[in-house]
C-alpha cells in the first residue's frame, strides 16, 4: 500500500491515474465516515490519514444550514398557499427536518473531512509518523 505524506495531495501509486483535481482517489467506492458519527482512521486505498482531519463542529454547522434552507421556504410556501393547521404543519415539517438532518450528517461529514484532507488542514501526528 502507497504511503502517505502530509503536504502530498495523491498517494504516491495514483500520481499517473488523471482525476478531478483535490479528489481522493477511490472515494465513491469506500465513503471516508464508516459508522454514523465516526470516520475511517486512514483510507483503505490510498492510506490518506482522515483520522487527522478534525472536522469537529463544521459538519453539523453545515447540515442544519442545507436543512434550514431546504425546509424553511417550503414551510413558508406551505403556509401562505394552503394555510395549514399549527399541528398539520408540525406533523409534516418536524419529522421532515429529523430526516434531512440525520440523512445529510453523513454526506456532509465525508464532504467536510475530504476537503480537509485535500487542504492539508489536518492535526499534527501524535506518533510522529
């Protein structure tokens, strides 16, 4: 397996493959968050450390501001056009802000660690590896 440096923006065996620029090479087939909150310590194909990426608070920041902006305007356009009961609108738009929530936290996470990656944006390396 290729081994990975910081400041190195591809593993040293995809330098010759073309791809879109600041990409990761392999990421649509191994997403970069394994399990719901958590993140993969290092990329199975080109060994990039994500585990150094500390996305910390930016991932959720980001999901309530995408899930803001896709829920608000229909919740107004749904008031103005049908002028909905209080409780009607707290049965569609609550659970319809739950899942867009929870369904973009993920996405959004790998997005934001990726990106990181790609800026070199990354902690130190405790091991001094």
């Amino acid at each position: 397996m290729a081994t990975w440096a910081v400041g190195d923006s591809t593993a040293d065996h995809d330098r010759d493959r073309p791809r879109p620029a600041g990409s990761l090479p392999e990421l649509r087939q191994e997403p970069p968050v394994q399990r719901f909150p958590q993140g993969r310590p290092r990329c199975r194909h080109c060994d990039a450390p994500l585990g150094l990426a500390r996305a910390d608070d930016a991932p959720p920041y980001f999901t309530i501001f995408v899930t803001g902006h896709i829920v608000i305007p229909l919740m107004m356009w749904t008031d103005r056009a049908y002028e909905p009961t209080t409780t009607m609108m707290a049965a569609i738009f609550l659970p319809m802000t739950l899942f867009l929530s929870l369904g973009l936290l993920r996405p959004i996470k790998g997005g934001t660690v990726g990106a990181m990656v790609t800026l070199n944006m990354l902690k130190p390396d405790p091991t001094g590896a």
